[in-house]
C-alpha cells in the first residue's frame, strides 16, 4: 500500500545508506526516529548539493550555475556545503528511513541534525505526526450522491452580451484568429469558466459529504499546521494588495490569535479532508508516476531555488494524489 511517504524512494531504494535507526512513540500520537546517514550516502549527495548551491550563489566574474567546484566550496565554506549534502541526503532518504521504522506519518516532519562534521555519519532525529486510525464511510456511494447536484452549463445570450460590453468599456483588444467571432469566443470562455466552477463545486460537496460521514480525532499538531499554512497563505494576500499585515490586524482590531482561534475549525476540517483522501489514495492505490512526481517538483524548485526540496517534494506529491483520488470519486 502506497502512502506519500514513498515519494522519496529514489533509484537507491534498495541500498541502505542509513544505519542504527530507533523509533520512540509519543502519547500524543508522535514518533521520534533517530539514527544515522552513512558517509557514503553524503558523498553520493555531494553533487547534487554542489549544483544547487551552485544556482543560488552570484560570485562576480562567473556566471550563475557555472562557478567551478573549487571556486565554489572556497567562497562558501566546507562547512557549507556539508550542510546543504546533509540536506539533500535526508531528502532522499526519508522515505527509506520511513518504510524502515513501518511508520505511518503524515504532515510535514520536523528534521533535525544532531551531529554533522567531515569524514563522519549524520546523526539525525525526524519527528513525524502518525497517521490516526478510522474507518472510511462508503466513499464510493457518497461521491455518486455529491455529483447529482445540478450543473450550470448554459450560457445566456444576456451574458455574453455582459462580457462583450466590458471589453469594450475597458478598451481592451482580444487576441482572435483569423475568421474566429468574439461573440463565440466570449461564449466559449464563459462556459469553460462554468465547468470550472461546477468542478470545484462537486468537489467541495464530495469532501465535505465525505466528512460529514467520518468519525475521526484530527492531531492538534496537524490543525495547528494548517492554520499556519491558511494564516500565510492570508498574509501573502494582504501584503500582494499593497497593506501591510500589522496595519490591516489594526484595521480590523483583531490579533493574530484572534484569527487563529476564528479560523481552527476550518482547519480542523481541512486536515480532516486531507485524512481522508489520503485514507482513499491507500485504499484504492492511487498515486503519481514518479514520471509525473519529478517532472513537477524540479518545475517549482527551478521557480523557488532557495525552498527546500524534501517539502517540494512532499507538496508537489499530496497535490498529485489528491488529483488522482478526485478524478476517482468523479467516475462513481
């Protein structure tokens, strides 16, 4: 069974390059994993860390990317570069590490380095969150009952006519083909933008009828999570309409945490959702290529050179499966 840990086993998978792994479980539904990265894992990641590094560093008199090796770990620092190895050593190792313990984690884990130095193992510890257990309602049925809601596919002489008298209000001039008609065009994009939103709407009535009919205790460290992604999210919004997130908590006379406490309950249901479809993508074994996994994830690092790859990796793979399990439940 396929989990979103298995987005990390890489061609190595079956080299072990970790070694004295040990699992602690927490009360509160955590797992402490320890152990080490062998020096030959770090030295197979060294090239691959080298060449990030690489993209990121400005050095005057080289182009970006094209800094030579040596010039390189001179400017930076041995110490540096073993740092950014250690990274990307982890990054292909985690799920490994994973399979190893027989956990089921879910969220993002907390990786720390506890000892690191030339010539030596990694020592790390990982903290992930475990995946709760809970029993699925009858997702197939639920998903045939959400899709009977009617749909909104026609599209009115009087829109169009909306569309086109904005057009030119605006002055704007739209890019048409040879012999192709506005008025068709118009149409054409209003009810694509229709389907769309049908789309998103029977999704949304799917998941919240999906957790509507499951009985499951969500982890505070996973709501708490999502909030921090919902309030960052936020934050990005107001600072992208020119405000700054101080001055609009003042607009509103509200605190952060005022926010946060306003906001738990969605998060508490969209951790419950991601629960689920992630229980869906297991039970069904529905997950990406690693075709389709590599292909997105070295998109968005090529567009975000300075996130961290194992978190890439992790968003790119939940977003390619929820895809998948969505696509699924539409068949039934």
């Amino acid at each position: 069974m396929q989990s979103l840990v298995d987005c990390f086993f890489m061609s190595e998978k079956n080299h072990k390059h970790f070694d004295k792994i040990k699992v602690e479980k927490t009360p509160t539904g955590e797992a402490i994993i320890t152990g080490e990265i062998t020096l030959e894992s770090l030295q197979h990641a060294r090239s691959e860390a080298l060449k990030h590094l690489n993209g990121k560093v400005e050095l005057s008199g080289f182009r970006k990317g094209n800094i030579p090796e040596n010039v390189l770990v001179k400017n930076l620092g041995e110490m540096k570069v073993l740092e950014e190895t250690a990274e990307v050593a982890l990054a292909h190792q985690y799920g490994n590490i994973i399979s190893e313990a027989k956990l089921k984690p879910i969220g993002r884990p907390e990786v720390a380095i506890t000892k690191l130095a030339p010539g030596i193992p990694l020592e790390f510890k990982i903290t992930v969150t475990l995946e709760p257990e809970f029993e699925l309602p009858d997702y197939k049925k639920i998903s045939g009952e959400a899709k009977k809601i009617k749909e909104d596919v026609e599209v009115s002489d009087t829109e169009v006519d909306a569309v086109i008298a904005e057009i030119e209000k605006r002055g704007w001039k739209p890019e048409l083909k040879e012999g192709e008609d506005l008025r068709v065009k118009a149409k054409e994009n209003i009810l694509e933008e229709k389907k769309f939103r049908n789309k998103e709407k029977r999704r949304l009535s799917i998941v919240e009828a999906l957790t509507k009919a499951t009985n499951l205790k969500i982890p505070k460290l996973l709501i708490d999570s999502e909030l921090d992604r919902m309030i960052g999210q936020f934050q990005d919004d107001v600072v992208h309409h020119g405000m700054k997130w101080d001055e609009y908590l003042k607009s509103i006379k509200k605190t952060e945490e005022d926010i946060r406490k306003e906001w738990r309950e969605k998060a508490e249901e969209r951790s419950k959702a991601e629960l689920i479809m992630l229980k869906i993508a297991e039970a069904e074994k529905l997950s990406p290529t690693n075709e389709e996994l590599e292909r997105e994830t070295t998109h968005l690092l090529s567009h975000h050179k300075d996130a961290d790859p194992m978190r890439v990796r992790m968003y790119v793979y939940q977003q390619l499966q929820n895809q998948k399990v969505f696509e699924f439940l539409e068949t039934q």
